[in-house]
C-alpha cells in the first residue's frame, strides 16, 4: 500500500511535531512558510523542497494527498478551504477556526470537493481521559451533577512577542482558542452542547504584548441540565501549574489532573473501578513553556487508517465546530457585560 504523502502549511513549533509523525506514518514531500530562513531551516533536515505561499507548493506539488495546517489559528479556514477545493484532504491544527461560520465554509468545502477535513484534538487520546470517557459512557457516574475545569498555565511576555501573530484578535483569537480549546474540546465531548453561558475576563499582565484576555471565568449550564464552571488563566507563577476536570456525579467523583490531564488526582464510585492506568506520552515541550500531551502519533495513525481502509476517524469534524461555538458563546457573554 502507498504512503500517504503529506505537506505542511507552516513551520513554527507544533509543526514540528508533525513532521516527526508524518515521516513514521507517511510521507513528508514539501513544507511551506512566508519566512525563508525558518521555510529552509524546517525543510534540510527532512530533504524536502520549501515554499513561501501555498499557492506556489500545491502547484508545483502534484503528489500531495493531505495538506497540514500549522499556522495562526486566524488562517486556518482559508488555508484549509483552499487546499479543499484544490483536490486536497486537510489535516488542521487546533482550533478548526475562529468562528463558526468559517467552520461552516470548511465543512461545505470539503463536502463539494469530495475530500476528507480531519482535525486535530489528541488530549481524548490521554489515557485518564480515555479511562473516564468509558465510565461516562457506562453510566457509571449515575446523574452528572457539574463539572469544574481549572487552567493555570504561563505564558510570559516572551511568548507573545517571539511570534507577531500571538495576542491578536485576528491572528490568535484569544487564550480559550489558543491554550485551552482542548479542554473545551472535552468538555462537548464528555457533556454535549451549551445551553447558556454567563463569563468575566480580563487583561491583567499582558497589557503591552497581547490584544487579549489572560485570564478568565465561566459558567456554563449544558444542555442536559449539567453545571460547569471554567477558571483559566495564562498568569500562573512562572510555570504551568494545573489543567484539570473534576466531574460531580450521583454515583461517582473524579478529578482528571496534573499539569496537562495526565493524571487521575482522585476517583471513587459506587459501583465501578478505576482501571490501571497505561503510561502516557510526554507533553509537548517547545523549550520556553509546555503545551498539551503529546498524543499526535495516534492522530495520523487513525488519519492513515481512515484514508487507506476507510476506518472511521476518532473525531468527527463536527466536533471541531462544536468546540468553536462553545468558545464563541464565551466570548460573546463576557464582551455583552
């Protein structure tokens, strides 16, 4: 069976990442970047040609399979729509998009062309995320009472103005897109949609590097009655402290902690038991500060499946618009104060 033959839109830090699971899983054939000096640098060590616009690698590139968006979440939908209609499937970071009207375009696009638009959201594959998905789905919590998620994690002003694009409202969109768009990602995976949505934030340390909030508060009632609360925040001392979930049931309490959801801080049911934990992947380090787990080889083991056995894929793309809307909501509540 042929290799899946990949190209990558953008060479900053996550794209990285993907190259290092692009080439286990397939095939890397060209990368693209507006900057030369960071195009060619990302290109030499994997002996691949680079390109300074999308447009001139898709056309010069007729053996691309799937086109890999790693740029500003702003660009996202444009790109991705572009590589659609070009004949192209799309693999693209987190978030899909920054609203979700342009989810929509992407959807259509990628529906008129015939194409698959895969997105990326590896925290599900965190082994206590997976374990406590399977509880839920057992109904082993009984009747979900609410659910906190807690962020405090640092990104310092060095962070914003190593890349321009980082603090824009254009560009980046805000802190619950860039940093936190996973744990929202769980919590429509865990819960199903929100009903309605009450927020506060606020700039309060990165006034001269960041257009956007650092910090924030949410209260959230789901559609199925459950209440959530979201306190996230990029100011935490020096370092990241905490992404976690804690999930209140009727039969059962759990708290899905450590830094990135990679432990189980406490559970105890009624009637089921936590299984033994495998060992999970590293986080996503980028030398300065740390993201989320680094769980992106299974993200192209299950694209790979999808596209050469027809597997279905381990995210539906509408959950990639789902994420969106939840964020938006967000927004829109605390900008309405």
């Amino acid at each position: 069976m042929e290799k899946i033959r990949f190209a990558i839109i953008g060479c900053g830090a996550i794209a990285a990442r993907h190259a290092i699971h692009i080439k286990n899983y397939g095939e890397l054939v060209a990368v693209c970047d507006l900057q030369e000096e960071k195009a060619l640098a990302f290109a030499h060590p994997f002996q691949v040609p680079y390109y300074l616009t999308m447009e001139e690698l898709i056309s010069s590139e007729s053996t691309i399979d799937v086109v890999v968006i790693c740029t500003p979440n702003g660009l996202h939908a444009s790109q991705s729509v572009q590589a659609l209609r070009q004949g192209h499937h799309v693999l693209v970071e987190k978030p899909m998009a920054l609203t979700v009207g342009d989810c929509e375009t992407m959807l259509q696009a990628a529906a008129a062309a015939g194409k698959q638009l895969f997105t990326v959201m590896q925290n599900r594959f965190n082994p206590p995320v997976q374990a406590i998905k399977k509880l839920l789905d057992a109904g082993s919590f009984g009747q979900i009472y609410s659910v906190q998620v807690t962020c405090f994690w640092n990104r310092d002003q060095h962070y914003y103005q190593s890349s321009s694009w980082r603090g824009s409202k254009a560009m980046d969109g805000g802190i619950l897109f860039t940093q936190f768009s996973h744990f929202i990602d769980l919590l429509y995976w865990f819960f199903g949609e929100v009903d309605t949505v009450m927020s506060v934030m606020d700039n309060m340390a990165h006034q001269s590097c960041s257009e956007l909030e650092d910090v924030g508060g949410v209260v959230l009632r789901f559609k199925s009655g459950i209440i959530g609360t979201i306190h996230f925040s990029v100011n935490s001392f020096q370092t990241n402290r905490e992404g976690s979930i804690a999930i209140s049931g009727e039969k059962g309490m759990v708290k899905i902690g450590g830094e990135y959801l990679n432990t189980i801080d406490y559970a105890e049911f009624q009637d089921a038991v936590l299984p033994v934990l495998p060992a999970g992947a590293d986080v996503n380090d980028y030398g300065t500060y740390r993201g989320s787990m680094s769980n992106h080889d299974q993200v192209y083991q299950n694209l790979v499946a999808t596209l050469q056995k027809g597997t279905p894929f381990y995210a539906d793309t509408m959950d990639g618009l789902k994420t969106v809307a939840i964020i938006e909501k967000i927004y829109q509540a605390a900008n309405s104060r």
